[in-house]
C-alpha cells in the first residue's frame, strides 16, 4: 500500500518551491532508477541530462512555451534518444553482456545476427519511433520512484526539440530530447496540489479475460 499512498500523492506539479534543492543523494537515486530501466532487447538507445543551473533553466524557458515548471525547479531531467542506433551501438551492448556475464559466443551470436539484420532493415524513423517507445518507459518509472521518494515532479511533451537541442548543443552528444521532467518540491501556493485526482474507476481500466468456450 506505501506505493499505492504515494501514486495518491502525486500529481502533475504546475510549480515549484524555488527555495527548496532536492539534494544529491535522491539525485542519485533517479539516475539508478533510469538505468535500470527496462528496455526494449536491453539496448537502452536512451540517456538523461540533469540541469540544475538556474541560468540555464532560464534559457530554457522559450523552447519549453515559458512553463513556470522549468524556472521553478530543482532540476530539470531531460530524456533523450541516441540519434546513432547503428551496428556499433548493438555491438557495443553485446559486448557488455560477454563482459558482464561471460555469456558463450555459441549463445549469444544467433541474437545479435538477429538483431543487426533487424535494425539493419528499419528506417531512420522506424528507429528513431521505437526508442522514443523506450524513453516513455524511463518516464514511467520516474514518475513513480519520485513519487516514493517524495519528489515532486511534472512530465512534459510540450517544448520545441529543436530549439531546446540548439541551446544545449546536444547535436555534439547525438542526442534527440523526447520528454522532460522538471522535479522539486511542490510550491504552498501551487493551487493543483489540493486538487482530487481525476481517474477512470478499476473497473474501466482493468479486465480480467474469460474463457466462454
């Protein structure tokens, strides 16, 4: 029940107490939580950028529709796509995994041929959709670590990519901003704070199959 009392906490916070830094500790926490995000095949085609420079959460603000989220947070968390998801990359990963786990050519060949004919095959756009598939994923899972650890946070779809990727220079790093996540601690005056959640009941969202055979 702890994890069902915090998703009753949380919302979409719409301002933040500027005053209050989440500290580093918890930092840390979320960009365990990222990692360990699950991912399509384990490839993780996505990364994260922390900001916490005012003045750059500042220069923010005009690609992001001057939402008062981003002036006012602690930090803003910026989920990206790898703009290169080529031969290396998937080579890469499993070399990771003979790293790590020492797994046998003879076991790991006919997944990575798989995989390199796969994305071989696919279209730039083809590619670019399903890792944007795999930031939604990360973005779940942050909400809802957030909300454990009391950390206030607001997901995010409207900004400019293009232009907030200009002022970061994230063309260097090969990166694509998908979503954002300013986090904090929510503002007294934040009015939505008090607000009742707004759902569908259980029996609208979840069904369990029947067999009428």
């Amino acid at each position: 029940m702890d994890v069902i009392n915090s998703l009753e906490w949380r919302y979409a916070a719409k301002k933040f107490d500027t005053e209050k830094k989440i500290p580093e500790d918890k930092v840390a926490i979320l960009k365990k939580a990222f990692t360990l995000t699950a991912t399509s095949y384990g490839l993780q085609p996505i990364k994260m950028m922390i900001i916490e420079e005012q003045e750059v959460l500042q220069q923010l603000m005009e690609s992001c529709f001057n939402q008062e989220q981003i002036s006012s947070a602690s930090h803003l968390l910026i989920l990206c796509i790898e703009d290169d998801i080529d031969e290396e990359f998937i080579l890469s990963y499993f070399k990771r995994v003979k790293d790590i786990r020492d797994t046998p050519d003879a076991i790991l060949n006919p997944f990575q041929d798989f995989l390199l004919k796969d994305f071989e095959k696919s279209s730039k756009d083809k590619i670019d959709a399903w890792a944007k598939n795999q930031v939604y994923l990360a973005m779940g899972n942050l909400l809802t670590v957030c909300a454990l650890e009391k950390i206030d946070s607001c997901p995010m779809e409207g900004f400019h990519p293009e232009k907030l990727a200009e002022v970061l220079d994230l063309k260097k790093l090969h990166l694509k901003p998908t979503l954002l996540l300013p986090i904090g601690y929510r503002a007294e005056d934040d009015m939505f704070a008090e607000f009742k959640k707004v759902r569908k009941t259980m029996d609208d969202t979840t069904l369990h199959y029947k067999n009428r055979t």
